[in-house]
C-alpha cells in the first residue's frame, strides 16, 4: 500500500463522536477524504427511535470501501445512550447477582433486537472488568461481579446472544479496570497487581470472551507497572500485542478506549496517541467529543507516522485487514432501509422486554 492509498483508507482506523441528531458536514468531509470506521452515538445525539435509525443508515452509508460502524455503549443502569421508549436496563451487575443463565440470554437478546431495529452495529458491551474494588469510582454495577469465573461465563453468553442477534460485542476494559481507585477519565487509574495475579482474575473474563469470538476487545487506560512502568496499556505494545494478541491468542479487532480521556490526553495529544495505539497493537482507536480537528489531527498522525517511519506500514496494514474482517462478518449485505415510526414501536420497549428488565431489578 502506497502513501496515497494509505491516506484514502486510514479513517476506517477511527470511530468518531459528532454533535447533533444526524452526521454533519465535518464527519462527510473525513469520510470522503480519509474514509470513515464508524460513529458512535452518545445521548447529545438521540432524539427519538425514528431519529436514531435514519442517523444510523446515513452513518453506515460513509462507509467508502466498507461500511461504517453504527456504535454505541448500551450496557444497562447509568450508562446507556437509548432511554425510555426504549427498553431501560438495569446494572449488569444485576445479572451478576442473579447467577441465571437464562435470564442473561434473555436480556442479552431483547437489548440485540432493540439494537438492530435502530440500525446500532457494535455495542460496546459487555463489560469484563472484575470489580474487586469498593471504591472504584468507575465501573461500580457496570460489572458482571467480583467473581472473575462469573464474569467470564455470563459475559460470555451475552457476547453469543449479540452476536447471533447480529450486534458486534465488546470485552471491556482490557487489562482489566475493575480494581482501580480512579476514574480513567479524569486521571490515570494505577494497576498494582503482579502478573500472576492479572492472569488468575483479571484474564478470565477475556479468555472466555476470545473463545466467544468476541468481535472486538476494548482497552483500558490504565497504567500496570508490573507489565509497563511508562505507558498506559491502551498505548503498550507489551499489554497489547504481547499479552492480549500474542499470549492470550486474541485474532480480533483491537480498539482503544476514547483518547481524548484524560487518563492519555493530559500526556499526549491525540494525534501522538492514536500512533501510540495503533503501533501498540491497536486496530482502531476513538476520539468521542465530536471535535472533528483532532479527528483530522489523529489520521494525519498515522499518516505522517507511517512516511517517517515512527509506524510501520504493516502494522496499519493489520490492523485495516482486521477492520475489514471484522465488518465483512457483521456487516455483509445491503443495509436495511430505516424502520419507520410504527414499526419500531413494535420492536422497542415491548412488554416481554420490560418484563425481562422487571425481573432484573429485583437484584439491583
């Protein structure tokens, strides 16, 4: 691959934020330009269902070569961009609580069909932190549990049931953020675990999500002295090309957290992060406030990084060809034109659905 061809594909590498209820003309401009991996909805960008899924089928279509990721992060409780007509989840750590296999299944399946009727591609969900942690200020009940085998087998079956709903699943938050005392989007959360440790709790949830064929794996930005001493895992060739593509044997697309989180961005520009990432291993990377000139600044980055030789070609080059597998197996075929208003009143907040989210809270 040239330069030039480089510079035409390299958007596929970032899933952008953006303002407003539909893709404006700055996230048009990067698609033409550099081509577009996706776009992820935050709760600024919701409005109604009818709203969500003409946005999502305008945001799939700036997709040159391959079509673009419609994102969100719908785990249930405090985080959860679709709110009521839709389906309101409760914590996963109520599934955790619960222990039943069935009702996970079952939630995991109504929130898919929920997903899929808006036009949402990739949910970044479930989350595989273990939360061995009281005062952790930022995964709390958006864990499974503190057990790390519970973790893994739940996670697991709500990884199957998105992905045979059609949804691209994610393991959250690679090497594991559930026992930190800081909120890595304010400051960089320290990991003070030996590897043995990391490797008999904080793994198993993710070993159980490779052998789901999770879609993609999430990382977490958060500095493990005892496997990096300088740099945070999500910019860590060691975290993630050694142990979560290497050791851990995972083949599947690899994203950074949002890098304009302060746990990275207070040390790094955008730009030098999302090299940082993408030499480390990563395949894709976010950048979520919906500035579109870090947008730019980050793909120009790789740009310029890969013609001086800071980032080798090939390693773009892997991680596009993820990218490209990853979408050719969740997203083949024509896009579904929009459901129309009844329609999705038919498929969003059913009884059935709010029956499942009822049976939850009795564990919340």
């Amino acid at each position: 691959m040239s330069i030039r061809e480089l510079r035409r594909h390299v958007g596929q590498l970032l899933i952008a934020g953006f303002d407003g209820v539909s893709a404006p003309v700055e996230l048009r401009a990067i698609a033409r330009e550099f081509d577009l991996g996706g776009a992820i909805f935050f709760a600024r960008n919701v409005e109604s269902p009818d709203q969500v899924a003409e946005a999502s089928y305008e945001l799939r279509m700036l997709g040159r070569d391959e079509p673009a990721w419609v994102a969100i992060d719908q785990e249930g409780g405090r985080v959860a961009r679709l709110r009521a007509p839709f389906t309101e989840w409760p914590p996963m750590a109520a599934l955790g609580r619960a222990d039943d296999e069935a009702l996970v299944r079952r939630f995991a399946a109504a929130l898919g069909a929920e997903l899929a009727a808006v036009g949402v591609t990739l949910d970044f969900a479930p989350v595989l932190d273990v939360h061995t942690n009281p005062r952790n200020p930022v995964i709390g009940d958006r864990a499974l549990g503190d057990d790390a085998t519970r973790v893994g087998r739940l996670g697991r079956i709500i990884i199957e049931t998105l992905q045979g709903a059609g949804i691209a699943a994610c393991g959250k938050h690679f090497p594991g953020h559930g026992d930190t005392a800081q909120d890595s989007h304010v400051d960089l959360p320290l990991v003070e675990h030996a590897p043995d440790r990391l490797r008999a709790v904080e793994f198993v949830p993710f070993r159980s999500a490779i052998e789901a064929r999770v879609a993609t794996i999430m990382t977490a930005h958060v500095l493990v002295p005892a496997l990096d001493a300088e740099r945070p895992a999500s910019l860590s060739p060691a975290i993630i090309d050694g142990l979560l593509r290497r050791e851990l044997g995972y083949e599947g697309v690899i994203l950074s957290d949002d890098l304009e989180m302060r746990a990275v961005s207070d040390r790094y520009s955008v730009a030098d992060a999302a090299v940082g990432a993408v030499a480390a291993g990563c395949d894709a990377f976010l950048v979520c406030s919906g500035n579109h000139d870090r947008q730019v600044a980050a793909l120009e980055g790789i740009v310029r990084a890969t013609e001086d030789g800071r980032l080798a070609l090939a390693r773009v080059e892997d991680a596009l060809r993820r990218c490209r597998q990853a979408k050719e197996r969740f997203l083949a075929g024509e896009a579904r034109r929009p459901l129309g208003r009844q329609a999705l009143a038919e498929r969003i907040g059913r009884p059935d659905h709010q029956a499942i989210a009822d049976e939850m809270r009795q564990f919340a």
